[in-house]
C-alpha cells in the first residue's frame, strides 16, 4: 500500500474500481490493510467487504491482473486472488457483506482496530486518510491507545479462533487485550475444540514468532486458553522438580521460553546463528520459532516419569517419553514431517549438553557423540541449554555451575560454528564388508560396528580398512 501523504492507494486500484463498477456493487477495504497503514507497516494483504457478487468480482479481477483464483468458502461467499510480484505474494480477499449493510457487517468483525474501513471508489485519496475514514467503532481511537476490543460479546461464538487471534495481534504489536475482553476469552475458551487445527497452529505460531512469546503463553495459560490448544501441558501444573528448581514444571518451562528469547537477544548481531534460527522449515515457520515451542515443552515427559526415590523426586527417561509426547502435539498441529522430527530432536538431547558439562573438559569422544547424534539440531539444542540451565535457581544449584555450564556451551557453538569445512571422509568399513571379509550374516551388531569404524575414523584412532576390519573383529568376539 502506497503510504504517500497525498496519494494513498492500494495495488491494482483502477482495475479492481471498474470490476466493483460493472457488477453494481460497492468494495470496502477493511481490517488489516487498513489498520497496518496507521501503524506505518508494511502491508501485502488486502480485505475487501462487497454489497453483493465477492466470488464473480475476485474472478474477474483475478483473471485482469493475471493473479491465481481461490474458492474459499462458497457459501459464505468468499474468495481470494493472490499474485506474486517482485519476490512478494499479494493477496486479495473478497467477501460478501455478513449483514443487510456495512455497518451490519462491522458488528460482525473480531476487534475495533480491524473494523477501520475505506470505500474503494474514494481511492486514491488526496487528502488525510482520517477524512474518508469509516470508524464506526472507534477502531482508530482504541489503535492508537494499543488496545484489543472485542465487537461485540458474540464475537469468539461466530469465530472461536479470534481468542487465539487476541493474542497473535497482542504478541506482533504489543498492545493490551482490555479486561472485558479477556473475560469473555476465559468464558469461551471450550469453543476453539471446533476449529480446525491447522487455523490454530498459524495463529500460535505468530505468537511463537513474535519477540514477546513468553508473556503471550503466560497470559493465555492464565486464562486456560493455552490448555485448550495444548491440552498436554495440563499434567505439569504445579509439579515440583527436586532441589535444584525454585519454579514447578509449568513455571520453569515459561521461563525456559524468557529466557530463550533472551539469548536470541544476546546471539542477535552473530550471522551464522541468525541465519541458522531464520531457516524456514515450512509455510514461513522457522526454526527460532521451533525452538521456542521445544522450550515451553522440553520437559513435558516429566509428570509420566516422576518417581520418589529414597526421599528424592527422580525423572530418568523423561526426554524419552517427551519425545513421544511432542510427536503427538506436532501430529495433532498439522505440523509438517520436518517440523516434527526437529522438534523430536530438540526435545530427546536437551540433557545431553548438560551432560557434558558435567565434566572439567568433555571429551572429543563425547564431544563427537553428541554433534553426531543431534545432527542438525546441535545449536538448537545447546542454545536451549543455556536457557534451561539458567532457568534451574533451586538450593542445589550454584553459581559455580552456572559458569562453567556456560563456559562449554558458549565453546562447543563456537567450535561448532567456526571449525573450517572438511571434505566427507570415505568410510573405511561398509556392511559388504562385514558379510563378505568377515563371513557375518546381516544383524542389529552392523550398526553398532559401523557406528564404531566412523566414529574413531573421525576421532583420528584408524586411519585404513584393514584397522577397521580389526575394530569389527574385535567387537564381533
């Protein structure tokens, strides 16, 4: 959208006014487009309300720009045309007017900052945007004062996922959802069991991509809206975990996401890190995102796992089984097969760092072990490490710790992130070679063995087949 002082205008304007004209209907801009213009950001996504034909107007309009024509919902008379230009997708959504007449339709809208509305055939405008302005419900009065309001009470009953979108506008604009609203959030937050998941997880992931993810879960936890999108986390209100905790399960996994956003923070001017958090996994998710989503569910396996123990709490296993819990939320998400195996992964080595730093220096075998083992998710997992253990402030935790926790982290990521490239090894040992050298017939030890072979390859102990097939001769007796 054109931001000029004199000339406010919205792409493709000439042709969308004379489709609107030749099929006797009135288009209004409305919501976002609108609203993100007062907010001086950048906008690519334009609503408009029609008195009548929104599927024939966004054919036609589709067909004269050249864009790509979507049947959204034909019986509530929605469509979208979206077309690509210069690396930039724009989208236009039409819909028919949910109501007799435009006021009608605002009553039906989610918040007063989305009811901000501009009839098309006063565009462009050579004047103030404020004096062709249709504010019916002090939407631009409520924007300025960085407050969410819902329409009307019946606004989450006609659309339950507008809870969830409360706190995606609240999280990307840091504004304040006022108490009425939040009230009827709390009131209503059974409904969203009937909206599809995936509408829910885009919304949540707005939340998780935003700077201000931690207070934005806290905020919808203490309404039980969390619980309704993620009815695990249910189990692990008010579990105590030993002495080296202050926080319960639920505390310390919040925090655990503060904290994370923290070290993005800190790590936020070192380009390998950034490009690596920035990496999309899929539909414009990355994987800083992700991670935030593993920090609020790394120890999700905890309330499966808690035993007592001669007077001491215990959670041995608790990756494993969070693990396979997360696998389930991911399923249940919609999220993709990448998404879910990066999240697995996050969530099964998440004490592996901190195993390591329980010695005064880890060994290159340890060391090894675990970049092999947690792949692609090494940094992930060591970042999230850092924030666990700075998350951990119970009677048995010291400062001294702390440090040196800190210490191998910070030496492992820049081990990891400055060593210089190297050349793939060949392997010295195949299992070809363990059916045709050693006469051993296929089974679970290959991979053991192989696993070995590389590993003291890459550790410098062999160098030749004939020192592997040793290896493997010796591990087979």
């Amino acid at each position: 959208m054109n931001r000029s002082p004199t000339s406010y205008t919205i792409p493709y304007l000439k042709v969308l006014q004379s489709v609107v004209k030749a099929n006797k209907a009135r288009a209004f801009l409305v919501g976002g487009a609108v609203r993100d213009y007062f907010l001086e950001k950048e906008c690519a996504d334009f609503d408009f309300a029609t008195s009548r034909h929104a599927i024939k107007i966004a054919r036609t309009f589709a067909k004269k720009i050249h864009g790509a024509f979507v049947l959204l919902d034909e019986a509530h008379c929605c469509a979208r045309v979206a077309r690509k230009e210069k690396g930039l997708l724009l989208t236009f959504d039409f819909a028919d007017f949910r109501a007799e007449s435009l006021p009608g339709d605002i009553s039906h809208r989610d918040f007063t900052v989305n009811t901000l509305t501009v009839d098309v055939k006063n565009l462009p405008a050579q004047k103030p945007l404020e004096d062709i302005l249709i504010d019916l419900k002090h939407g631009l009065m409520h924007l300025r004062a960085k407050k969410i309001k819902m329409v009307s009470a019946k606004a989450f009953a006609e659309d339950p996922l507008r809870m969830v979108r409360a706190f995606s506008l609240k999280a990307a604009f840091n504004f304040v959802i006022e108490p009425k609203t939040l009230i009827q959030v709390k009131r209503d937050t059974g409904l969203l069991s009937s909206v599809a998941r995936e509408r829910v997880r885009d919304e949540l992931f707005k939340i998780l991509s935003s700077p201000h993810a931690f207070e934005n879960l806290k905020a919808m936890h203490r309404v039980g809206l969390l619980e309704e999108i993620i009815p695990q986390i249910s189990i692990m209100y008010h579990l105590p975990q030993g002495g080296y905790h202050h926080l319960s399960l639920l505390e310390h996994s919040f925090e655990v996401v503060r904290q994370v956003e923290k070290i993005f923070l800190e790590f936020k001017n070192n380009p390998k890190i950034k490009v690596y958090l920035e990496e999309k996994l899929a539909f414009g998710r990355n994987r800083e995102s992700l991670l935030k989503f593993a920090a609020l569910l790394h120890d999700i396996g905890k309330p499966e796992t808690c035993r007592k123990e001669k007077g001491k709490t215990s959670f041995h296993g608790h990756e494993h089984s969070g693990r396979y819990i997360v696998r389930t939320i991911a399923k249940m998400l919609k999220l993709s097969s990448l998404e879910k195996d990066t999240l697995e992964a996050m969530v099964l080595h998440h004490l592996r760092p901190a195993y390591l730093s329980n010695f005064k220096t880890p060994t290159a075998r340890a060391v090894f072990r675990y970049f092999r083992d947690s792949g692609k998710e090494a940094v992930s997992v060591l970042l999230l490490s850092l924030a666990d253990q700075r998350s951990t402030r119970g009677p048995l935790s010291t400062k001294a710790h702390e440090r040196h926790h800190e210490k191998i982290m910070r030496a492992l990521l820049d081990e990891h992130l400055n060593k210089k490239p190297v050349l793939k090894r060949v392997r010295l040992l195949t299992g070809d070679d363990l059916i045709k050298k050693l006469k051993l017939k296929p089974a679970p030890i290959f991979k053991k063995i192989l696993l070995t072979v590389d590993e003291k390859q890459a550790l410098g102990e062999i160098a030749t087949k004939q020192q592997a097939l040793d290896v493997a001769r010796r591990m087979v007796k």
